[in-house]
C-alpha cells in the first residue's frame, strides 16, 4: 500500500505545483518565436483584440502616415496592422524566421484584396519583431523591394525604386 500512494502522490504533488505555480503567474513570458506565431495566427483570424494583447504599451512608435499626434505608440500600431493586414483580409505565409535575441526577422508573404486590386497575388518582405516580457516593443516591415510584385505594389502607393512621381 505504501508502494501505491508513493507512486501516486508523487506524480500528483508534482502536477499540484506545476499547477500552482502557473496560478501564481510564475510562467515564464512567451518568447519571440511564441509571440510572432500568436500575432500571425491573429492577424490571419482577423483578432484584432488578440493583436493588441499582444502589443506593449511602451511599443516603438511605428512610421505609419496615418498615426496622427493624438495617437499613441501601441495605437498608432494597432492602426496600422488593421488597416493594412487584417481590414483588407489580408492573410500572412511565413516563409522563413531568424531569432536572435529577443527579435525576430520573418520572412513572409502577405496576400490581401488591396495587393489583388493592383492585380497582384501577394507582397514579400520582412517582418522584425522585438519582444520582451511576451510583448512585441518594436515592429517594422521591411519591403522585399527586389521581388517584383512587392516594388509594383509599393510603386502604386508612391513608395520605393518604381514610385510614381506626383507632379
């Protein structure tokens, strides 16, 4: 009987711990890789309320034209990801990711109905993502300017080697 409960009980204490400890908030916060993979998986289910929980309020500000002075850095965020990924259905294809530290550089491809009204299928570039405390504290896409749907892209909205002059 004493081999049973030895057998039992530990496996059961140790489950009872785990469990408390992780009650207690003493997880370790999702790293980089984890926290790029939930805003993906958001943004490819239009959770915009997932996006933002993912988003630090001490956030980087990002370079979006539309961030108005009155916004601030995880809204001015929060607007771009929506109105450029998620608010026309856009969906993303990782291809390749690089961690190092607490950033990671993400090859990826985004699909949405703003590239398909230029009639293209999809944009190419590089998501870099930094992450501490489980939070993203820096994001920037960086056009892959190369691939030639990407520059056709950028180059209808007046950005990169194939923008349109404006007169």
């Amino acid at each position: 009987m004493t081999t049973f409960l030895r057998r039992t009980a530990r496996p059961l204490m140790a489950a009872l711990l785990a469990g408390s400890a992780a009650a207690s908030g003493a997880q370790t916060p999702a790293g980089p890789q984890e926290v790029f993979e939930r805003y993906v998986a958001a943004v490819n289910t239009s959770d915009m309320a997932a996006v933002s929980a993912l988003i630090s309020e001490q956030v980087a500000r990002s370079d979006y034209v539309r961030c108005t002075p009155d916004m601030n850095n995880k809204a001015c965020l929060v607007a771009y990801v929506k109105e450029t990924v998620v608010g026309p259905e856009g969906r993303i294809k990782t291809l390749k990711t690089d961690v190092r530290g607490d950033t990671v550089h993400a090859l990826l491809e985004v699909s949405s109905k703003t590239a398909r009204d230029f009639g293209l299928e999809r944009i190419k570039g590089t998501d870099v993502v930094q992450v501490r405390d489980g939070l993203i504290v820096a994001f920037h896409f960086v056009p892959e300017f190369a691939d030639d749907q990407t520059a056709t892209f950028f180059g209808h909205l007046g950005i990169g080697p194939r923008a349109t002059k404006k007169p």
